[in-house]
C-alpha cells in the first residue's frame, strides 16, 4: 500500500488502482482534471465528479486541473465558462495552475490529425449525413467502408488543408480514423475526427473553420497535460477503446505512463433530470426561471436554494463511487443538508401562514425587548433581539377553535401554550370572517412565565413560535417541492409532461425585524418551519426561498 494512501476515506476501485500505480513505480504523483464542456450550468451530477477529481488530488499530493473541453462553438458560451469557474470555487475546490482549454491545442490537434493521414490512419470523407448513418451499420450488422477510405495520404493532406481554409461548407466532408467498420464497439467504426464550423469561438474568434471531435481532443488534451487517471461515467466506457487506438496511434503518446480512463456510475437523482439537454429544454422552453431556478439541480440553482457547499460535498461521500448504475434517493441529498444546517444554521422565527393574537392582559402601545439564542447548542453563535407587545402573529395551523385531542400540542380556546422564547398564553375567543376563516385570536398571557421555567413550576406541553407585530416584516416564500411527479422522469420522451404543478407554491408571511439584513444564499432555520434562505436574485426583496424541511423529530 502506496504511504500517499489517506486513511480515512473509504476505499474504493479508483483508489485501488491508483495505489497499485504508485507502489509499482508506474506514477509518482497523480494528475487528474475536471473537464466540462462550456454548453450549459454545472449539476449535482458535474459536483460528484468534481468532489472526485479535485478530492483525489488532495489526498494523495497530486495536482487536478480545471479544463474546458470547447470544441463545439455553436453550443459553447462564456456565460458557460463563468458560471463553471463560480461552481467549482464555491464547492470549495482551487485548480492547479491556470485554467486550460483544449482550444489552447488546438494546433497540435491539427498536427496530430496530419499525422494520422501520414500513417494512412486518417481519411476525409464526403459521405453525407444520411450516407453515414447507412454505411455505418447496426449493432448486429457490421458497416460498409467509406468509397473515399482509399484516397491517397497526399490528396487527403490537400483536403484536409481545405477544409481548414473553409473551402467546403458545414457538413460537406470530415475527417475520419481508418480504423474498423466491422468493430462490435460503434465508436471504432471509422469515427469522425474533424467537422466543418464556421461559427465564432469563444476563445479563439474566427481563426478556425475547422474544430475536433469531443473524442479526439478529449484524450489528446489529457495526454498532453500529463493526466494520470482519466475518470469519467461509465456511458464512456466503450469510448476507451477509441482514445486508447489513439494514443497509441501517436507518437508522442504511445507509452506506458499515459492516461487510462476508469469509468464509475453516473449520478442517477430521484424526481428530476440529470441530462443537460433536457435541462436546456426546460429553460428555453419557460418551464422554469432559469439555470439557477432553485427546483432545477443545478450548482447555481440549489446555492440559491440554500444548499451549502459542505453538504453536497457530504453527499458525494455518501453516496461513494461504485460501477453499478442505480437511482439515488433524494432523501440522501436532503439529509447531507439537514445534517450540515442543523449545526451552522442561525435560528429566527417566521409566520408562513399568519393570523393575528390579540393579548388583552397586555398593556397598549408597550413593545418589550427579550433575548433568544441564534443557536440553541452552540453559546458562541450569541443572542438575537426578539420582541413582545398586545398584537402578535401566529401560524394559522397553530390554532383550533377545540383540540382535536390529547395529543394536540398547540393553541386552543381554553388551552395554554408556550411562545418560543416568550410567555405562556390561553386564548380565549377568536373573529371570523364573511366565509368563516379565523382572522384574530384573542388571548392573555402569564407575565411570570417569561423562559423556560415558568416560576409556578407548571409544565406546558406545547411551544409555537410568533413574530410580533408592530416591527414585523412582511416577506414572500417560496415553497418548493419535487421538479417532477414521477421518480425517474427522464425515461418518459415527453417528460416535460411529469412537471409537477405544485413544485413552487408563493406565500406571504411574516419574519423577525432582523431579517431585513439576512444574507442571500445563507440558510436560516425558521423555528418549526424548515430551513430557508434570501433569495440572492431578487436581493431589494424580502424573499426567502425553503431549503429543506425539518425533520419530524425536529419539530416543536
């Protein structure tokens, strides 16, 4: 066993090999990377992988670069690269050196791609899209060559030339490897290497009308920058085939120490979609706010909910790295935040569903100050100003008219309970309106009950929170629910169908007058409610988006 090998995290079969490589000499260190293409936001999926990539490399002193594989102008955009250079930072991870794009070879790409047709490897290939996809074959059938697989080395060199001098249009010919159009694997059936773009690039403008296949530069990018352990989801698994024929088909690369892909299960997460695609589809068609859209699974979407770095990258331990394609529990996910919240997250007291109480015993026009702690278990987290007077609100599900049994804990006609860090009160009638919904509660209130221990030594079973009322602040919530209805919507084709129309529900309420200054993205727990945090969009609002659910347990 490798003295790099960290002893406590659990071992798995990406560990495995990566300690045999370096007990039998054939690594030193490791050099991994996380390679995203810039065409849509990162998702819990893309934070599995980077937790993967960027943690193997500090447990065992290696290094993990950062690189874009941009080599699809049309679909790729700064905004893309931005937002991913943002996700991988706020997950908590640094790249080694600076940020590499595989646009930043793209010339060698060419080089190799020469070298290729000089070895009688590589042909240029006007079949038509149609054409391909006929003398490509079946999974039963093999295909049929390519009439232009014997061209010459010296007039393939010329058309190559052409191409890349934009002498041909989008789609009229590419570059293809010469490799085995009877191969089992569909990808070793002459795959194309180079098409036709003449769309501007985000990094290298106008300069090439010519751009790699994801394939070709994906493995050659890896080869050139030293990559140790190339990891990637198992619907890549029979692609190592191809990037293996290729490294081992250039010069340069053709050695023992040169990348090996090790594929592991992709993230599979209950009641949404992990394909960007289908993601791009539900922004572009409205279906939701946007990328960042707090029900989406995006990075930037679950930050905005509250989720917290820590967690998720709790979760991608949780869930381990393993070569069995399974559905993932959203619950897990859900628990990694309770778990991180419920230790980090300051306490306040929201009214979702508000209806007045009216504290008749209480003096007018008097507003008390009282102290709660902003964390019950952690003393060093301080004390908050809370507020008391004769009007008051309380969540509507707090109240019933007669107690529905022993077993109800809150406020009733005639029953005593306990506001959160406040006094005792016993209602004693309530005002209807026109369709009989309760819209004040009238009560009084015990002035020795202040605290935990009321001074007549009496216990009252039941605690609910309020917000006073003359410094309250109204405030909007946002409850979300489930994306979809269905567990594992992506399987439907018209999945957009399964959206579920209840996943985001506005109310408004009331919060603490400290509210005002919560940071966006910071999660509260709101006593009894769940946990929530300010919305980091609408920032001039008072909007607080629900994280998460409390546990049953939790409740008061």
């Amino acid at each position: 066993m490798s003295d790099n090998t960290p002893t406590d995290k659990p071992i798995n079969f990406i560990r495995h090999q990566i300690n045999d490589d370096l007990d039998s000499g054939l690594h030193t260190s490791i050099q991994t990377r996380f390679p995203p293409e810039p065409n849509g936001y990162l998702h819990i999926g893309h934070a599995k992988s980077i937790c993967l990539n960027f943690g193997l490399a500090q447990d065992y002193s290696g290094k993990c670069n950062l690189r874009f594989d941009d080599t699809n102008p049309a679909k790729e955009d700064v905004e893309f690269v931005d937002s991913i250079k943002a996700d991988v930072k706020w997950l908590g991870f640094g790249w080694d050196g600076e940020i590499q794009y595989s646009s930043n070879y793209f010339p060698k790409f060419y080089e190799y791609a020469r070298e290729l047709i000089n070895k009688g490897l590589a042909y240029v290939c006007f079949l038509t899209s149609d054409e391909t996809r006929e003398y490509r074959g079946t999974l039963k059938e093999p295909g049929k060559v390519s009439p232009y697989r014997d061209t010459s080395i010296e007039e393939n060199l010329e058309l190559l030339a052409k191409m890349k001098e934009g002498k041909y249009s989008e789609g009229e010919c590419v570059l293809r490897a010469k490799i085995d159009m009877a191969s089992s694997f569909m990808c070793m059936r002459d795959p194309a290497l180079y098409r036709i773009r003449f769309d501007k690039h985000h990094q290298t403008g106008n300069e090439w009308r010519i751009y790699p296949m994801y394939d070709f530069a994906h493995c050659i990018s890896d080869a050139i920058e030293g990559i140790t352990h190339s990891l990637c989801t198992l619907e890549f698994q029979n692609n190592r085939h191809l990037y293996d024929w290729m490294l081992e088909h250039l010069d340069d690369f053709n050695k023992l120490d040169r990348p090996h892909q090790y594929e592991f299960s992709r993230l599979n997460l209950e009641y949404t979609v992990m394909s960007k695609r289908k993601l791009q589809q539900l922004v572009e068609n409205g279906l939701v706010e946007g990328w960042n859209d707090p029900r989406m699974p995006t990075i930037s979407g679950l930050r905005r909910r509250g989720y917290t770095a820590a967690s998720i990258r709790d979760f991608s331990d949780r869930i381990g790295i393993s070569k069995v394609d399974s559905m993932t529990d959203m619950k897990i996910l859900e628990d990694a935040v309770r778990d991180d919240l419920n230790v980090v997250a300051p306490r306040t007291m929201g009214v979702i569903d508000p209806i007045r109480v009216v504290i008749e015993n209480y003096p007018e026009n008097q507003v008390e100050t009282l102290q709660a702690p902003i964390h019950p278990q952690n003393e060093n987290m301080g004390k908050r100003e809370i507020f008391f007077s004769r009007e008051l609100f309380i969540d509507r599900a707090d109240f019933q008219e007669i107690s529905p049994n022993k077993k109800f804990k809150r406020l009733a006609i005639g029953k005593e309970v306990r506001l959160r860090n406040a006094y005792t009160i016993n209602a004693t009638t309530f005002d209807t309106d026109f369709d009989g919904n309760i819209t004040t509660v009238y009560a009084t209130y015990d002035a020795d009950t202040l605290g935990k221990n009321p001074a007549d030594g009496r216990k009252v079973k039941g605690v609910i929170h309020f917000v006073e009322a003359t410094k309250a602040l109204r405030a909007e919530f946002r409850m979300y629910d489930r994306l979809f209805t269905l567990e594992n919507p992506g399987k439907n084709d018209n999945f957009e169908a399964l959206i579920n129309s209840k996943s985001l529900i506005v109310t408004y309420g009331m919060v603490e007058p400290t509210m005002t200054n919560a940071k966006p993205e910071l999660a509260y727990q709101f006593e009894r409610e769940g946990y929530f945090c300010r919305d980091n969009k609408d920032v001039n609002e008072i909007i607080f988006n629900k994280t998460v659910s409390l546990r049953d347990t939790w409740n008061g």
